[in-house]
C-alpha cells in the first residue's frame, strides 16, 4: 500500500512560472500544447494532473469511450462545455470548490472564463484512456 501527498498551492505557484513543481516535470495537454500542467499521480488504475488554463485557452471538444473526467476547480473560474446525444449544447460555470463529473462518451470542452482557471481532473480507469476528438456545433 503506498500514499501520497502533494501540495497544490505550491504547484499551482509553479504553473505559474511555467516551471516543473517540486519533483514533477511540467508536462503539455496533448490536445493544445500551449497549456501546461503537473501529474500529481499515475497509478495502474487512475491518474490525476492539476492544470492551468489561461484566459482564451480551451481543451478542444472531444470524448472518452471508456473512463470517467471527474474535474475539482482549485482557482479561477472555467466552463465545461457538454453535448447530449442531440447535440443540445450545456454551459456549466465552474468555481473553486466545485466538483464536476463527465462521464464516458460525453462530448466536453474546458475552458478558462476568468484570468486563469486551476482544476484537478482525476481520470478512471487510465488504462482505458483515449481522446477522440468531438466535431462541436455551437448554438
């Protein structure tokens, strides 16, 4: 059995700087190379990775066939975008404190609505993680 802890003020100040956190490489959203975050912790059944989104940056709208965004907003204000099956879109306001959960194969895009917007997402099961991207319809 193993534990971990991590101090989120202290990453978050790095992100910041756009430096790695402590003992943590800065590592790049795969989906917009602009935007950094630090893994807090990989394990072989979930991951979790504190990111910061700057004003007017957005993960593009996409799914996961299989695993579970669960997002916690530690600073600034967000939005996640979502689609239901009939592509009704849903705006949902994000603030610190709040927990937010998508589940697989919901179409969701993040973005930053304020001058920054910090959030955990914690992803389950990884080993089943993949990103398809979402071709989005706004109303």
């Amino acid at each position: 059995m193993a534990a971990t802890r991590f101090d989120l003020n202290q990453a978050i100040k790095r992100l910041q700087q756009d430096g790695a956190a402590a003992d943590r490489e800065l590592g790049r959203s795969e989906s917009n190379p602009e935007i950094a975050f630090v893994p807090l912790f990989e394990t072989a059944r979930s991951r979790a990775r504190l990111y910061r989104l700057r004003p007017g940056q957005r993960i593009p709208a996409h799914t996961h066939n299989f695993i579970d965004d669960i997002f916690y907003c530690v600073r600034g204000e967000g939005r996640i975008r979502t689609w239901d099956s009939g592509e009704t879109v849903r705006d949902h306001s994000i603030e610190p404190g709040t927990v937010f959960l998508v589940e697989p194969e919901t179409p969701h895009e993040v973005s930053c609505q304020g001058d920054e917007f910090c959030f955990v997402i914690l992803q389950t099961p990884r080993e089943r993680y993949d990103f398809v991207a979402h071709k989005a319809t706004t109303t």
